[in-house]
C-alpha cells in the first residue's frame, strides 16, 4: 500500500508526522495559508491586478526580461570575441616560416581555416544554402578530408576572420529564447540545440587557438597572452 507522504527533517526521514503547514509569523499551523497582507491588500480578499497595462505598456517584468536577455547576450559575445581576438593574435604572431611550412602536421594556416570555416557555418545555423566567401569552397566538409588547394595566406584568414567576426555578432543578436531551444540543423552535433551550438562555437574556436599557442610555444619560445573580454561590442563599436 502506497504511504503518504511525511515530513522530512534535517538528519532523515520522521516516520512519526505528516506534512503540516509551516509557521510563520501571521500563520498559525492549525489554519490553511491566506493571502499574505500588503498596502491596498485584504488578507481575506482575493489577490488582483495592482494595474491594468494598456497595449502601449509592458509591466516591468518585461523590461526585466529584455533586459536579462541582452545581458547574456553581451556576456556571450564578450567571451566568443576575446576568443576570436586570441585566434587573431595567433595569426598575427605567427612567422612565415611557420605559416609555410609543409611539413608540419597539422600544418599552422590549415588549423586556422579549418577554425574559421566552422565558425562561419555554425554561425549561418545549417549546412544547407551555406557558402563561405571566396576564395574558400565546401572542400572542409567533404568526409574523405579534402585539403584546400593550397595554403591560404594570412591576410586572407584575416578577413575571414573580420566576416566570422560579423556573422556571430549576427548569430547572437538574432538568438532568442524560443530559438535557443531549438533542436540544431548539424547532425553530427545530435542532440544539441541551437543555444548549444553558440557555446560550442567559442569552444571550439578556444581549442585551436590553444594549438597553435602551443605551436608557436615550440617553434618560437612565445605565444600571445590571454585575452579575458573582447574590447569590441555586440554592436561591433570598440569599448
């Protein structure tokens, strides 16, 4: 026979009592929960509508609202735009003989590309009608691991960099809560919505930044320093 349910206390289970209302001041255990008393409230009145919002207002919850969600959305991009600064920093620092060289594997400009080929498709949300900007092809997501042509130099990365730069600002303003929610378009990401898909982007950008640090750690005895917030805002203007 199922039990009722009885009070839990703080070192286990009191078999002895059920659940009883809590006391507190006003309350008394023995009486049911009422309306709690406030200005212009009766305790034995029911609760109703300090005020009645017109079509051309909001309650202030919704500017709480509107104003927690630009708050994230700074603080994402503040993260994914110091990311992107380091990933800069990278290429910027890196010497030809490095960037050119062949024999290294992976070689240094490929790590780069391949960063910022997937920053500009996640950030477009779907493989299909996706195109990244020339000189660059859809070689990257050919599962036989095609390689481009050949070794993109660093001011073309820049650039590329400076579009997936604008096109995640994009993302994230564009982002809202119902689509955040969103089952993602990129199979091979499973289950992951598309809220999921951004924080996935900053990581992987921060994952190969990190290699190629290390790279120019081996290859040339520095690397560039961390970068805790981008000095760029959302709206692309430098704080």
């Amino acid at each position: 026979m199922a039990q009722p349910l009885r009070h839990v206390n703080a070192r286990g289970l009191s078999v002895a009592q059920p659940l009883r209302h809590v006391n507190a001041p006003g309350l008394s255990v023995a009486q049911p929960l009422r309306h709690v008393n406030a200005p212009g409230f009766s305790a034995a009145q029911p609760l109703r509508h300090a005020k009645s919002w017109g079509a051309r207002s909001a309650p202030p919850c919704c500017d709480k609202i509107r104003s927690m969600d630009t708050t994230w959305k700074t603080i994402l991009w503040r993260q994914l735009g110091a990311a992107l600064d380091m990933l800069e920093n990278a290429v910027r620092a890196c010497p030809e003989a490095v960037w050119s060289d062949r024999s290294r594997q992976p070689e240094y400009w490929y790590v780069v590309y391949h960063t910022l080929f997937f920053l500009d498709l996640t950030a477009y949300g779907s493989v299909e009608g996706f195109l990244p900007p020339p000189p660059f092809n859809l070689d990257e997501l050919d599962p036989a691991g095609i390689l481009p042509p050949r070794p993109y130099t660093q001011d073309e990365l820049l650039a590329y960099l400076e579009h997936g730069r604008r096109k995640s600002r994009e993302a994230i303003e564009a982002m809202t809560a119902e689509k955040a929610q969103r089952p993602c378009k990129f199979g091979w990401m499973g289950t992951l919505s598309e809220g999921d898909v951004l924080l996935q982007s900053l990581r992987h950008v921060q994952h190969h930044t990190a290699q190629l640090n290390l790279i120019l750690r081996q290859t040339t005895g520095s690397a560039p320093r961390w970068v805790a917030a981008t000095a760029s805002g959302l709206d692309g203007a430098q704080g």
